[in-house]
C-alpha cells in the first residue's frame, strides 16, 4: 500500500491504534529529516520535544491520505509539558 487513506491504514493494521502509532512514527521521521527547529516552538526549551500533528489526526476524515497527515506543514515541535496544555 504505497499511497492509502486513513481509512485503508486502520484496516491494513487492524484498528485506529495501530494506525495512529504508524502515522505518529512516520509524522516524527518526516520532522527529524526536516529543517524545522529541533525546539518547542512555544517556550523554546530545547532539552526534548515531542512531534505535534497542528492540526490531530483525529480531525482528519477517513478519505484523507496519509500523506497529509503526515506532511510537514502540520508538524510542529512541543516540549512535553507544552504538548500536554495543548487546547
């Protein structure tokens, strides 16, 4: 399955879990390769940041591709503590 949706994702893997680990392992892959700041984009703390989806994979509708879920321009860098008060 080189190009599926989400909802081909769940039913290749079996259930949301699955999927959503998928996406939160690729979404990381993808922000590690890129040339956004390796820092909270809030507070700036550069001890450890956590991938945030800008807007959650949740919001996304079953016929969204993968790749857009996972494209850098809805990847951001948190820290854990910013990653948590998240509205």
């Amino acid at each position: 399955m080189e190009d599926p949706t989400l909802e081909e994702l769940i039913r290749n893997k079996g259930s949301k879990y699955n999927a959503k680990k998928l996406i939160r392992k690729k979404s990381r892959q993808t922000y590690l390769a890129s040339t956004k700041p390796k820092c909270c984009v809030r507070c700036g703390c550069v001890d450890c940041f956590e991938v945030d989806h800008i807007m959650p994979i949740s919001k996304f509708s079953l016929d969204t591709k993968v790749r857009d879920i996972t494209h850098i321009d809805n990847l951001q860098a948190l820290c854990p503590t910013c990653h948590s008060l998240k509205s």
